[in-house]
C-alpha cells in the first residue's frame, strides 16, 4: 500500500479554510497514485476552538465539510482528525473514508496538554480497521503508552503536538505519524505546532525536508530536530499574518541590551528587516555603548533604526507630579516613570506607523516581575517570554550563526568558565546609575525549572541532603556564595516571595509564544494568594541554616 501524509497549517476555527488544504493535497495524493493520505488530529478544526465545541452549529459545519472530505474519497483512502457527535457525546476521532464506507477511532486519554480536552469530549476506544489485507490500528499520540493488545500491520498516529513537545514513535512495526504545522492560541499561550509527519515502511523513514513543510511526503529521510531559532522565527510569522495580516509592521524599543537585540532578530528573521522599526529611548542613565549596540544591530539586520532622548518627558512628569504636590519621588518610582515613560511613545509610534509591539521580556523577569506595568510589560506577543535567560544566550549564539556574523554583540554574552561569569556589559536596566539586574544568572533559571517542577519542601529537602551535589544548579553555589545556608534561604525565600507577589503582574502581560516543555500559566498553574510556609518548610529552613 502506497502511503503519504499531508501536513498543512491548521486553522483553528476555520473549518473551511482546513478542508480546502485537504482537499488540495487530496488530490494531489490521488494524482501521484498513493492509496492512502493520512493528516494529523485537529485537522479538520484545530484544537483552539474553545466552547466552540460545544456549539451544535459549528459541530453541524464540521460535519458538512467532513462528508465532503468522504465525497473525495473515491480512489483513495482518507484518515484525519475530525469530530463525531453519537448520542449527543462529541468523540475526539481519527475519520477513515474508503471509498463509500466509513471508521471511526475514538481517543481515549484526553490529557492534551495544550488545553482541557475533558471539558469538551467524551474518552473512547482506539479501533483496528481493516483496509487491503491490511490491519491499521488508528490512535493518538496520547494513547500510546495505554495501547491494548491488538493485532495490527500498521500503526497510524494522529498528533497536534506542540515543537517542542514531539517524539519518536518506537516501535517495532510500520508507523505513520501525521502532526499539524500553525500556530495554536490557547487563553494566553501560543503553541507552535509541531509537524515533523513521518512514514516508516520496512525499516525506511520518509520525511520532509523541512519539518514544518506544508505538503505531502514523498522523499526518503530523517526525522529531524526543530530549533528554538527556527521554531520561534516560524511561530511569529503564522501567528503575525494569520492576526494581523502579512507585512504588519512590528515596533520595538531596543535597548541595546540582549533581550531587544534578540527579539529584534527574530523579527527580521521571520517577518523581513522592511517589517520591523527599532526605537532607542535613552535616558540620562543609559551608556553610549549599549545606544551603540542597538544602533549597530538595527544596520546589520538593515531595519530602520530610530533614536532619541526621553529625558525631557520625564523631567516634565516629574515637574506635574511635584505641581500635584508629590514634592519626594522615590528612586524606585523615577525608575517606573521612565519605563512607563517608554511604554507610552512606544505605543504612539505604533499608532503612527500602524504596526504592533513586540514585548521583550524574557521568562525569569516575568517570572519575578522584573518588569514596569504600562511600561516594558506592554506588547502583542511575548516573543522570548517562555525562554529563560540562559536559553535566551543559547538562542543568541544560534542567531549569530544564522547570519554567519555577529549580529548579537559579544559583549552582551557571558564567558562561562570552571562555573564563573565574566561580563563585558552585565544584564541591566539602565534606570538608575551603574544599575545591575538582581537575577543570579544560571543559578535562578535552574531554580526556576525546579519550582516549576517540585515543591519548595522538595526542593530544601534536595539542598539539605547534599546541596544539590547531583545537579548542574548545585556548580553554581559557590560562584554566588549559596553554599552558606542562611545565604541560600534568604535567596530561596526572596526568589519565591517575589515569584508569588508579581502573579498580579504576569496576568496582564501579552500572550506568550511557547517552546519550553512548563509553560507559565499551562503546565505551572498557581493561584493568585502568598502561600504561608508549611511546618516542614520550617524544619528544613532551620535544618539548612544549622548545617551549613
């Protein structure tokens, strides 16, 4: 049996839109002699869809475009993901049309990471489907650790997993793998789907060449890996046309600090240089080598570059203040003028230029609040908001060999050495004089991954056993001074104070572009209240600090 699958950019909602994709590749299928297409789950819908699914109307839609799908099943056999409403329960469903008859193949462990399948669809049975002497068990990616005993001579799996979130299906017998490509917006994540579709007949892999191709596989090759670079690049550009439209302008305020130096890439990496408009709002505070540094990043990657003072517009809100009779201003609140300050120009400039903001924040500041309401929170999409800092370095790296040239300054990129960092320009605001960032780079974004894994009980438990001994966060203690164990409770104790307190704060940030496998927010779901320490939080705090 000649096999293929199509991959195409699922929209959710845009049930229309999804059957001509299928249509066209259809056909394409047909003409080319395979017996048998097969697209990834969601594909008729997307899983976006929300409460959509319980609306009886957009299911009737579905189901009109999904007979029509049965109508170009003659001469091929067709299996996508589609939806099947018996007995008023909605099945998620793998959909066999072969010729005028019709299978269905229920999921059955609706634990869709990427939103709460439960609340819309009622668990089923994976079924076997006999099609040319041939046994097909037809299930979900979701289902494989709980496949029962069946015999069958090829195993189909559905999936619309995310890019970073994907695996090789191991097992003895044929597989095909069908995946989605797009981009998927749930509450306030968006997920790049994932695509890496692939055939295995006889011990033989047959791919795309490119993982997120839109097409059909026709080529021998290998399952690929998929880049933060090129996942992130590719993530904007659907997310941006499919929201905006193509060749919307996008507004950043670049620093000329690493965060805007990278976002300002992607951009221009995903969208092209003519799309993107970097603005330097300098103040008072901010050093002629990092105006320098966005300056000369704009000209490599040939965006326009526009730069200018602030420093009038503050000194003015400090006059009105003092005129209201605020006559004491904090250096704290003269730090959160200027950032709101920038905030605000940066959103007349995108009115003027009829073009969107990018927001610059990466994870740990996020994380921490380390960042202005009205000011740097602002923007259409965090753009690095699932990445930590160490992986914003990493991706940094991976941009300079993009362009094969040092597009990202070096002297915005730590040297790592026997677990010691060495800055030519330390992470900073620039709000205040000789300001640095309060973040203990590498340490805190390996304590991160950790609280978004274990309890804070877990976590002490670790440190007080063998102070991490096992862990590449414990090489970092003593670059920082944390193998004193007062020193790392307070650190712990501020790290997840602070983390809890700016909750308020990540709530009315933008939505985030996903790659990291702990999404704030989706696989780290926390609750808005401070969370007293427990008596064993206690124990431990009192054990750590007598021990060490």
């Amino acid at each position: 049996m000649k096999i293929t699958v199509g991959q195409f950019n699922v929209k959710s909602k845009a049930v229309k839109h999804n059957f001509l994709q299928m249509q066209k590749q259809i056909i394409l299928a047909k003409d080319q002699g395979y017996d048998l297409i097969v697209f990834g789950e969601y594909a008729m819908t997307g899983y976006a869809c929300g409460d959509l699914f319980k609306n009886f109307d957009f299911i009737k839609e579905v189901e009109d475009y999904q007979n029509q799908i049965k109508d170009l099943a003659k001469g091929i056999k067709v299996i996508f993901g589609g939806l099947v409403l018996q007995k008023n329960h909605l099945y998620n469903a793998a959909i066999l049309y072969s010729e005028d008859k019709v299978h269905y193949s229920f999921k059955s462990n609706l634990n869709k990471r990427e939103f709460s399948e439960q609340d819309y669809f009622i668990s089923g049975d994976n079924k076997v489907v006999s099609v040319k002497q041939k046994n097909l068990l037809l299930t979900f990616s979701s289902d494989l650790k709980t496949l029962s005993d069946q015999d069958y001579d090829l195993l189909v799996v559905l999936d619309s997993s995310a890019a970073n979130n994907l695996s090789k299906v191991d097992v003895v017998q044929d597989v095909v793998y069908a995946n989605t490509v797009g981009v998927s917006g749930v509450c306030k994540v968006v997920w790049i789907n994932g695509g890496n579709s692939y055939l295995k007949q006889n011990n033989q892999y047959y791919t795309f060449k490119d993982p997120l191709a839109v097409g059909i596989i026709e080529d021998k090759g290998q399952i690929q890996s998929i880049s933060k670079l090129q996942a992130l690049a590719y993530g904007i550009k659907i997310w941006s046309d499919q929201t905006f439209g193509e060749n919307k302008k996008w507004i950043v305020g670049s620093s000329g600090g690493l965060d805007s130096a990278v976002t300002t890439a992607l951009l221009a990496i995903a969208l092209g240089s003519e799309n993107v408009i970097t603005y330097n709002l300098a103040s008072k505070y901010n050093k002629e080598i990092t105006i320098n540094n966005a300056k000369s990043i704009a000209s490599k990657l040939k965006v326009r570059h526009l730069e200018g003072s602030i420093q009038s517009l503050v000194d003015q809100a400090f006059t009105t203040l003092n005129n209201f009779g605020y006559s004491e201003i904090s250096e704290f609140n003269q730090e959160n003028i200027q950032a709101r300050t920038r905030g605000h120009l940066l959103s007349a400039f995108s009115a003027l230029e009829d073009g969107v903001i990018s927001n610059n924040g990466n994870k740990l500041e996020i994380t921490l609040g380390y960042a202005t309401l009205y000011g740097d929170t602002i923007g259409a999409l965090s753009l690095i908001g699932d990445l930590n800092k160490v992986e914003v370095f990493e991706l940094a790296f991976e941009i300079n060999n993009y362009f094969d040239q040092e597009i990202i300054p070096k002297n915005l990129l730590p040297q790592i050495k026997d677990y010691n960092i060495v800055w030519e320009i330390a992470p900073s605001a620039e709000l205040k004089a000789d300001q640095l960032d309060p973040m203990k780079w590498f340490y805190h974004d390996l304590l991160l991954d950790m609280l978004l894994l274990k309890s804070y009980e877990e976590i002490l438990a670790i440190y007080l056993e063998n102070q991490f001994a096992d862990l590449e966060i414990g090489k970092w203690l003593k670059f920082y001074d944390l193998e004193i164990g007062e020193n790392f409770m307070s650190d712990f104790n501020w790290f997840t104070k602070t983390m809890q307190i700016n909750h308020f704060k990540r709530l009315q940030m933008p939505p985030v572009l996903a790659f990291g496998n702990h999404v704030l927010g989706q696989d780290y779901k926390e609750s808005p209240n401070l969370l007293p320490k427990s008596k064993q939080f206690l124990h431990l705090e009192a054990e750590i600090i007598k021990k060490y």
